[in-house]
C-alpha cells in the first residue's frame, strides 16, 4: 500500500552537563479501501512528528529536562463498509453499495486532521528526605473530522432508499497539568515508597454538526451542537513499600480525586429541508449550564513473596474508576445536562512468576476477578445517537498462562493463552440499556499468542527469524450480544525475517503481518430500521522491507 515511513533519532552531548535528545519520523500510507463514488482510496495515513529534549545536570543533586514535540496529521477519512439486508423492502437500501469489504460507496471521503503540541518541563532534586519530582506539562491538540456514518451514495429526491448522517467536528483543546511528588527510602531501604499531588486542568471547545440525508424532508437537515467544558482533577496520593522478612513485601497504597466538569453545551437548527425541519436527534433548539463534581477514593494493598530465586508469588486488590461526564451531543437540554456518573471497579489478582532448568524455562500465571458497579455502557440508539449511561453492575473472572521456552540453542518458543468469563451481573432500576446475563464487549472467552524465534550468526552478521499465530475467539462490539454485532473468531499469522551486523550497527528486515489475510472489524454498527451493517476493518494482509541503522 505504498507504505514509505522514516524515522530518525539523536542524542548528543552539547556540554559536560548539557544533552540533547531529539528525533523526526514521518509514515505516508496509501488506503486500504476503495472509494467507488469518488474514485480515491481511503483509510490512508499521513502523519509527521519532531521532538526534542535538553538535559541539564548543573550538579549530582539537581536535574531539569525541558522537552516538546510536535504531531501533524492530514488524511482521508475511513467510510465504513456497509453490509446491507437486500431481503429488506426488496432490496432498496442496497441501491448502489458494493459487497466487496475493501469497497465502499460514501459520497465523500471524509478526513480527519490533528495538530498536537506538548511542552514538559521536569525537575529532579535529591533530597536528605528522598527525590523530589516536579513535572509541568502543557498540550494543545486541534482536531478535525468528517464521517459519512453510512457510506452511501445519497439518494437524489424524496423519500430517498439511501440515506446518509455526516458528521462534522472541530475540537479545540487545552491542558494543564502538574504533579509533584516525593520518593522516598528509609529503614535501610526496608521502606520505599512515594507521595505526591496531581492537578490537571482541561478547556475543550467542540461543535459537532450533523448533517442528516434521511427519507423524509421533515426529518432532514442540517444541526449543530457546539460545547464549550472545563474539567479540573486535582488528586493526592501514597504508596509504600514494606520489606517485613527479605523475601516479603508488603505494599499498602491509596489516592484521592475530586473532580468537576462545568460545561455549556447548545443545539439548534442550522438549515432544514423545510422550515419545520427537525434532523435527529435534535427533538427542539437549546441552550444549557451543566455542572457536576464527583470524588473517588482509590486504594490498593498487595503481598510479594521471593520463594526462591527462581519463583515468586503475588497477590493484588486494587479499586479504580473511570470518569463521568455528559454527553457527546443529545437531542434536548434535559439530556444533554444529565450527567452519567463515574464507573468504579474493585480488581484482585493471584499469580505466580517462575524460572526453570537454568532459566532455559520461564512461566508465569496469574488468575483475576474484576467487579463492577456502576458501569459505564454506551449504545448507539437510532436517530437518538451515542447514549453512554450507567446502567449496571458487571463481573470478569479470567486466569492467564505465559512462557518462554529455548529448547535448543538459537531457538526461542514462547506463547500466552487467557480465558475470560464476563457478564452483566445487575441492572440499575433506572437504566434503559442494560441486559442481565450478556458477556461485555470486546472480551473474547480465549485468546492465543504462539511464537517462535530463530537467532544465529552467519558470517558477518546475525541472522533472525520470527513466526507469530495469534487465536482470537469471537466476541460481542455491543452490549445487547446480536449476531450482526459479533465479530467471529479468527486466526492472524505475522513473519519477520532480518539480517543484522555482529556490532549491531545495521539492519534489513523483510516482514509481514495478517498474512493469511483475515478480514477482521474495527468495531461493528447495526442500524436496523434500514437493515444495514456498518464496519470498518482492520488492515488486510501487508509486507514491507526496513532499513535501520545507528551509530
């Protein structure tokens, strides 16, 4: 696909305590898919980045590092494949899209274009007490898109049997951070630990206008949704390390978030088919104040226990949580100003890490549950949109097998195998989305990674080979578990074969990856009042040559 990526990378002293640390890459990609409408491949890649970073060490107890990069991204946007029901209304909706899944018939390409900025300041002092750290960081990230939801070519007239949603958005955002924290040692290092403090501040101006091409004039037109939100985050936090015997340790950690997003969020009509156009979801024009504060208290204790050198076991109970907040946009003020609130999780982890025969054999193995209550569930309702709200409570338990083996010398076997149980265990009263009993997303019961390596010198280099098979079983992109939702299971093969100079200097590598060439989904989006299935997959079978070398 035409792939041509560089990536460059120095680090130079400029003074005995002076250093610089910088790099450039660039990848440009043509598309793996094929606009029939517009006659342009799509889903292509264009991004660039520099980053540089100075280092200054005015004495052994003093450190500052300034860094910055730069990201820019300017591509064409990646329309969905769209897999139509043909037995629906005699076809009609069908009219014009290609089966093909590497085709697609939207009447625009879309795009999508980024420019992120960071800047870092970081100061490292060695203190009687411990490492004090500061870091102050600043980003600033420009974001723009444009989506054909249905990858159609638009019917021309009323009542149209293609229908299109275009969506439109341009992001401004704006972040402040800072954290300070201390490390620490003491009691001849049997106490380790570190404490610090966390503030982050966020300014996010978005509108998303959508553009909706539906079968009827009364529904059609063109709404826009613009949100301006301030987000604060200001935590504390701990964690110590305790050695109660020379092989056991015990660590005891917490944190403490308080958290608020304060917003105004409006929707209106832009222009409609008719003057009394209402384009979903917008139900009537609004403009609204939305406030909400939350705060979460996260802690964790965990034992390590060295059985011998070669084995250790552990054990983990952890809580964590996910942020609430409102709406990416809702068809009326009443929505649009109801938060969802923040999902928490307690987790607990069991495991073991073991080396054997000489260290020729490692396995590890750890088994875990993870308990949710207020989960987070986000459901694509048609001509509602993305309603994210907390409708339950949710259960993972699952057990994880990793190894590394050399069987021989210049040969490496290593390979992993997890198993997932995950379910809906209880549903909020209050809750319009939710379903007992159905497995969460994205979580495929049984995942397998198998590798073998192959290293050996020849003659004025090293030469490497690498197999990889990945196994995937099926699993569910939506929470109500219907088979138009399901991506099934599937098998990946990627290779990689490189010659290398003994000092390392140099290296050429031939590779490949998805070489069976499976068609696997990004994620899936059933609308089905029309009977269509909108998908956009994952990279097909690609194979390219690299060039690296370094002094």
């Amino acid at each position: 696909y035409n792939l041509i990526g560089a990536n460059a990378q120095v680090n130079v002293p400029l003074a005995d305590n002076l250093f610089f640390a910088g790099g450039v890459s660039s990848k440009n990609r043509s598309g793996y898919e094929f606009n029939e409408t517009t006659g342009n491949r799509v889903n292509d890649e264009h991004v660039s980045t520099v980053q540089g970073q100075l280092r200054f060490v005015p004495s052994n107890d003093l450190e500052f590092i300034l860094a910055a990069d730069y990201t820019h991204q300017d591509q064409k946007g990646n329309p969905r494949h769209n897999i139509c029901d043909d037995s629906l209304a005699g076809g009609v909706h069908c009219v014009g899209v290609n089966p093909d899944p590497r085709v697609v018939d939207a009447y625009t390409d879309g795009y999508l274009r980024r420019d992120l900025s960071d800047v870092r300041a970081e100061v490292n002092w060695t203190t009687p007490l411990g490492t004090v750290t500061s870091i102050t960081a600043y980003r600033d990230t420009r974001l723009g898109t444009l989506t054909p939801f249905f990858s159609n070519p638009i019917s021309p007239s009323y009542p149209r049997s293609q229908i299109e949603s275009t969506e439109v958005d341009a992001e401004k955002n704006k972040q402040v951070s800072e954290e300070l924290r201390l490390g620490f040692d003491a009691m001849d290092q049997r106490l380790t630990g570190v404490a610090g403090f966390y503030f982050l501040h966020e300014n996010n101006n978005r509108t998303e206008t959508l553009i909706q091409d539906f079968p009827l004039a009364s529904i059609s037109g063109t709404a826009a949704y613009p949100q301006h939100l301030n987000s604060r985050s200001v935590a504390i936090f701990g964690q110590a390390n305790y050695k109660i015997f020379e092989s056991l340790t015990a660590t005891f950690g917490a944190r403490m978030t308080w958290e608020n997003k304060d917003g105004e969020f409006a929707g209106f009509l832009v222009s409609g088919a008719t003057p009394t156009s209402l384009p979903p979801p917008l139900a009537a024009d609004y403009d609204v104040h939305a406030s909400k504060s939350w705060n979460a208290f996260t802690p964790k204790a965990a034992l390590e226990w060295q059985v011998t050198d070669d084995a250790m076991t552990y054990f983990s109970a952890s809580r964590g949580f996910k942020s609430g907040g409102f709406q990416g946009i809702a068809g009326s003020g009443v929505s649009q100003r109801t938060p969802y609130d923040p999902e928490y999780a307690w987790s607990f982890e069991l495991g073991a890490k073991t080396r054997w025969l000489d260290n020729r054999v490692q396995l590890n193995g750890d088994i875990f549950q993870t308990n949710y209550s207020g989960l987070q569930i986000s459901q694509l309702i048609p001509l509602v949109g993305l309603v994210i709200g907390n409708a339950a409570e949710a259960r993972i338990r699952g057990a994880e097998l990793e190894f590394v083996v050399v069987p021989f010398r210049h040969w490496q076997v290593d390979g992993s195998y997890t198993y997932l149980d995950t379910n809906i265990t209880k549903c909020d009263p209050a809750a319009s989305i939710c379903h007992v009993g159905n497995e969460l997303t994205r979580a495929p019961k049984n995942k397998i990674n198998f590798g073998v390596q192959f290293d050996e010198e020849v003659g004025f280099g090293v030469l490497s080979a690498r197999l990889d098979y990945l196994y995937t079983s099926k699993y569910y992109f939506e929470i109500t578990n219907i088979p138009t939702q399901t991506q099934n299971g599937y098998s990946m093969v990627d290779g990689r074969i490189a010659i290398s100079s003994l000092d390392d200097h140099w290296e050429l590598a031939l590779w490949g990856k998805n070489l069976n060439d499976q068609l696997v989904a990004n994620y899936i989006t059933a609308f089905a009042p029309f009977g269509e299935v909108l998908v956009p997959y994952a990279p097909p079978r690609t194979f390219g040559v690299t060039l690296s070398f370094k002094n």
